[in-house]
C-alpha cells in the first residue's frame, strides 16, 4: 500500500513521573525498537522504522520526550502506544503529522466543546456505538474488545456515573462500573474475548499474511461492531484509531460497511468508547485472575518486570509448552521468561 511521503514530526511530551517513563519504555519495547542507544541527558532513546518511515524517541533525564523524525502511519502507532500515559496533548514543530491529535473534553461530555487543552470532542448523534480494547499492552491474559450502543435514553445514564477512560480509573472502580454500564445498556453491549491461545494462533495467521497486530486488533473491534449492529440500527460508530483507518473498515461485512466510522486519537474521550473500554477492561481483569487462579500464582498486568519473572516461576512450575496459554508469545518479554 503506497502511503505518500512521510511529513516530519517534532513532538514533545513532560513526562515527570519516573513510574510512568519505565512504563512508557517496557510499552515501546515491545513494539520491537529498531535501534536502542545512550546518549547524554537521556535515560534511553530508541528508534523505530517502517516502510521508509522512521521516529527516534528520547528520553531526557530532566522529563522531557522527544519524538522526532519522518512518519505517518508510524506515528499513529507510536502516539497509541504513548497515549495511555500522557495526560497533555504534544507541542508540535513543522508540519507534524497533521492528525491535531489530544486529550479531548471528558468522556461523556458530547458537546463539541473544547476541554483545557483546547481538543475538541465533536457532538455525535445518538444512537451510537463505541468500541476500544484491553489487554494490548499486557503480557499475560486475553485481548478483549469492548463495544457499546448509546442511545438517547442510556446516554445521560452513563454520564451521571462518571465514566471516562479506563486506564484512569483504579481496577475496583473499573469494576463496579463495568457492572453499571451492563445493567444500563442491557443487551446493547458486547465483549469479544481472544484467550491468549487464540491470541496466538491468530497473530501467527496474521503475521504470514504480512500483517501485524493492528490487522488483529481490527479484527476484533469490526466482530464488536458487527455483533452491535445486530441487535439494532445505528448509522456511527466510533473508536480510538490505532493504525491506518482502512484496517477496522476492511474488516467489517455488509452492515459494518454501512455506517460512518470515526476513528481518532484519544478515543476514549467519547463517552460510548469510554463505557467500552471499562467493560474491555473489566473482563481481561476478570479473565487474567482465573488464569492466576489456575496457575496457583499471581500473573500481574503490564510487561515489566514482575511480569519476567512471575512468567519465570510459571514456566518452573508448567514448562514452557504450557505459556502460550497464558501469554502472548510475540512479545520481547517472551525471550526475558524462557
């Protein structure tokens, strides 16, 4: 697919917590950096490159990231990687990527009203559906989408519970308004759950085709909207754009192809793709505990650390033949546990 020539992007991002910087980097290596250097004033930088497209990131000991180079597919996927953990839209020099990607108004305010970054959340119509996923970023446990269709009579319903952007919101709070959103949207929500088994069988068909985890993702927001669709009309449904627009679209059949898709950056400002990522979240919380349950040890979130080695002690106690039912075998940290 010709993509056009890549536009030069110069981001920065404050990034003051140490705690955040370490997750950002164990998020970006697994994305599989092309290249890793020192260099002074930095605490790591890395370099990614794809289809003649090409981002170095650097991370300055003073907070400061920098995302600088020639991209534009790559920077989506980049800026999807990066957003769970900026709470500021980037300064952009150039021309950037011209996407006008950032935090928007908080979920559920529906308005087109600008937040205090100055994003705007357009006014959708209702009804609409929303979709986001969980359990990307996570080592162990499934990849699950979550789907929601918000209509007239539900939406002011979930606003008034204060739904917004799972990854801001603690795992118990997340999990009592997962149980909200499904006793308010009976039947008009769906959750699509890839076990880490199917995960992996699936990446692999993928990944010999030529595409990559983004195909994968596609594929389960387009079996969210499609599932949705069923249940009753509708003629929008938005997402949170982790690749290039076409894949969710390609991915969709007769009805999906219907409708108008909005995909932006910071999705889960909406409040129809916030409701989807708790209920997304709330059942890969619910699954990675049965898989803990069943190992007889506690497989934490994320891909850092504690994640090599309780993977370590897993594969001591079950053998390394048993870890693709519990993790996502694709991942760098796969070479750090076996």
């Amino acid at each position: 697919m010709n993509r056009g020539s890549p536009k030069p992007v110069s981001r920065r991002f404050d990034i003051g917590d140490a705690g955040t910087r370490r997750g950002i980097l164990d998020a970006l290596e697994n994305l599989g950096p092309t290249e890793r250097r020192t260099e002074d004033w930095c605490d790591w930088v890395l370099a990614f490159e794809d289809e003649g497209e090409r981002l170095v990131l650097k991370q300055y000991r003073k907070g400061t990231l920098m995302v600088q180079g020639r991209a534009d597919h790559l920077l989506q996927v980049i800026l999807h990687v990066l957003s769970p953990f900026l709470d500021e839209p980037a300064e952009t020099a150039g021309t950037g990527s011209g996407d006008g990607a950032g935090p928007g108004a908080a979920a559920g305010s529906g308005s087109g009203a600008k937040s205090g970054t100055g994003a705007v959340t357009r006014k959708l119509p209702l009804p609409h559906i929303g979709t986001d996923e969980s359990g990307k970023g996570d080592y162990f446990g499934p990849l699950v989408v979550g789907g929601v269709l918000v209509e007239t009579g539900t939406w002011k319903r979930l606003a008034t519970l204060g739904v917004r952007d799972s990854k801001k919101l603690g795992d118990d709070r997340c999990r009592k308004l997962a149980a909200e959103i499904r006793r308010i949207c009976v039947g008009k929500y769906r959750e699509v759950i890839i076990p880490p088994e199917r995960y992996n069988t699936l990446y692999e068909e993928f990944r010999r085709e030529g595409r990559n985890l983004n195909h994968l993702l596609a594929w389960g927001h387009a079996r969210t909207i499609e599932s949705l669709l069923e249940c009753a009309p509708c003629q929008l449904a938005v997402t949170d754009q982790f690749g290039n627009e076409s894949y969710i679209r390609s991915r969709l059949m007769k009805k999906g192809r219907e409708i108008e898709l909005i995909q932006e950056h910071r999705g889960e400002r909406y409040l129809a793709v916030a409701a989807a990522s708790i209920l997304a979240r709330d059942r890969f919380l619910e699954y990675l505990e049965r898989l803990s349950s069943e190992a007889g040890l506690i497989l934490p979130k994320g891909a850092g650390a504690p994640v090599v080695a309780a993977g370590r002690k897993y594969v001591e106690r079950h053998g390394v033949d048993k870890l693709p039912s519990v993790a996502k075998m694709h991942y760098k940290t796969t070479a750090q546990v076996v």
